[in-house]
C-alpha cells in the first residue's frame, strides 16, 4: 500500500477513477472510497469482505450532487443538509435503480452524507459522489490512524494507495431516514435529534 499526504490527492483521483479503492481520512474514522460504478463499488465489497445485503453510504461534495444520486430530494433532507452539512449527519433517501442497484441493501434507499473534510470535497468535486465504507475488515474496530489502515490489509489483499490525513477519531454520524415524514432515526450520532426533529419539521430557523 502506498501512503501519499493530502496535497498528493490528484493520485487518489486517478487511482479512483480508473476503478480503484482509495483509503482516505474523514471527519470521523478513515475509509476506503471508490467511484459509483460497478467496477469500484464490486472491489469495495470485495476488499471490505463485505456482503452486499448491507448498503454503502455515499459521500458527496455538494446538496446538488446529492440531489444527482436521489431518486427524490425529500424537503427534510434539503433542510437538514442546509443546516448541518458538512458534518456528520448522514441522510437516507430515496435511490433510483442504478444507484440502489450499486449501493447494496434493499436497493430503493441510500444515504448520503457530506463529510466537514477538505480532502474530500477535492475528490468529490473532481469525480463526483464516491461510495464509502469503513477502511478495516468487516467486523473490526475501524480505523483511526493511517498506521491502523495499512495494519488491517497487510496480511491480504488491500488498497494500492492510502491519504494521510492523521489521525481520525470523530464520533460517528448520526443516520436518519428522510423517506417520509416526520423523520426517523436510525442510529444515534455526533448530530443531536432534537436539533434534528426541530430542523426537519422546519420548527428551527436555516
């Protein structure tokens, strides 16, 4: 694996790009990123160890380029993702067929969420939404550190390229489901839910 700094993200770009799995910093734990085609997302699976039954979240770079992977842009979700994106609040909508499809899980939701990372922002503005996943083996602890990122694939098969952005130990994101009204939370987060079910149900100012 080779390990590149922040200001090298243009290599990520075209590792990306041409298909691959990139190991990248975010604001909560590191990830490993691939591009939304069926090349990138079947190595993610396939690295992560991971069953398709469980979908991906999607990072993106922008609510337009959220609303590019939504099948429809709920009003609570526009409203969430004004007020607390970047961040780690993450935003399940509905997805259209080939996104579902991509994605895993039941195929007619996804989540979407705009990390506050400045390296991503680059890699989504370049290439557009990046599916993500936790960057360690299915079912151990994630990783924090870059050092934990290459220690989780050394002994198998692992991404080519990793970004050091140091180290990454946010609180997780808080997940709420946006395909109906009111909201529902599906897993508590960094984002507290009564700021959240006052956003959504427009009870607090944008």
């Amino acid at each position: 694996m080779r390990v590149i700094g922040e200001r090298e993200w243009q290599a990520a770009v075209a590792e990306l790009a041409a298909g691959g799995v990139v190991a990248v910093p975010t604001d909560t734990v590191y990830g490993l990123a691939a591009c939304l085609t069926s090349v990138g997302v079947e190595s993610l699976f396939s690295l992560k160890a991971r069953s398709s039954e469980l979908a991906l979240p999607v990072l993106v770079g922008s609510i337009d380029q959220a609303r590019a992977v939504a099948a429809s842009w709920p009003a609570c979700a526009d409203r969430l993702a004004r007020v607390f994106w970047p961040g780690a609040l993450t935003v399940v909508v509905p997805a259209p067929p080939a996104v579902g499809s991509l994605v895993g899980g039941s195929g007619d939701s996804v989540g979407l969420r705009r990390p506050d990372c400045a390296v991503l922002d680059l890699l989504c503005a370049a290439l557009g939404p990046l599916a993500l996943t936790s960057a360690n083996r299915h079912g151990a602890p994630a990783a924090t550190t870059i050092d934990e990122v290459v220690a989780s694939f050394e002994l198998g098969a692992g991404p080519v390229l990793a970004i050091d952005g140091g180290r990454c130990d946010g609180v997780p994101s808080t997940v709420v489901d946006c395909t109906a009204e009111p909201v529902r939370r599906l897993r508590d987060g960094a984002v507290r839910w009564g700021d959240i079910a006052a956003v959504a149900a427009g009870r607090a100012p944008i």
